[in-house]
C-alpha cells in the first residue's frame, strides 16, 4: 500500500469521542459556581477537576491525532475547544478562589 491509500484508510475509521472529560469538569466547575465559598466545596471540586484536567490531556492528545490523520476534524476539533475551555475556566476559577 502506498502512503496515500493508507491515509484515506485512516481517514474512513471514525473518530473517538474526546468530550468524556466533561464528565469531571463540569461538576467542578458547578461545585466552583454554586458552592466556591465552602472549603469542602473548593477541595472537592479540586480533586474532581484535577483528575477531570488529567484526563483532559489525553482526550486533547487523542483529538489532535485525529486532526491530524483527518478523522472527523471537525468533530475533533470541537473536542479541543471544549476541553481547552473547560480545563482552562476550571484552572482560573481555582485560582481565583
């Protein structure tokens, strides 16, 4: 097989779901919203969140491979943006606490 015929292969697999860090981030982001001014509040969202971030980084390793073997892009894409912007608000809104 040549070089091309093995990235249009590729290209037909689909894509892995990236958002499933959303899972973690998005309660502590709530628990940051509604409840911030708790202690057991902020370190439970920590330690959610901080797994969720983990988790972030290889679902945005994953979606940048798939960008770049074209699967899905724009599906993959969206994952990036979604889990850059989630672990980044989550990030700021612990500091600012």
């Amino acid at each position: 097989m040549t070089e091309q015929e093995i990235r249009a292969e590729a290209a037909k697999e689909p894509g892995g779901d990236h958002t499933w860090p959303l899972v973690f981030l998005v309660p502590a982001l709530l628990l940051l919203r509604f409840l911030g001014e708790h202690a057991w509040a902020y370190w439970t969202a920590a330690a959610v969140g901080g797994s969720g971030v983990i988790c972030a980084v290889f679902a945005i390793a994953g979606a940048v491979r798939d960008l770049v073997r074209g699967r899905r892009p724009g599906k993959a894409a969206f994952a990036l943006l979604v889990l850059a912007g989630g672990s980044f608000a989550l990030v700021a809104r612990l500091l600012e606490s």
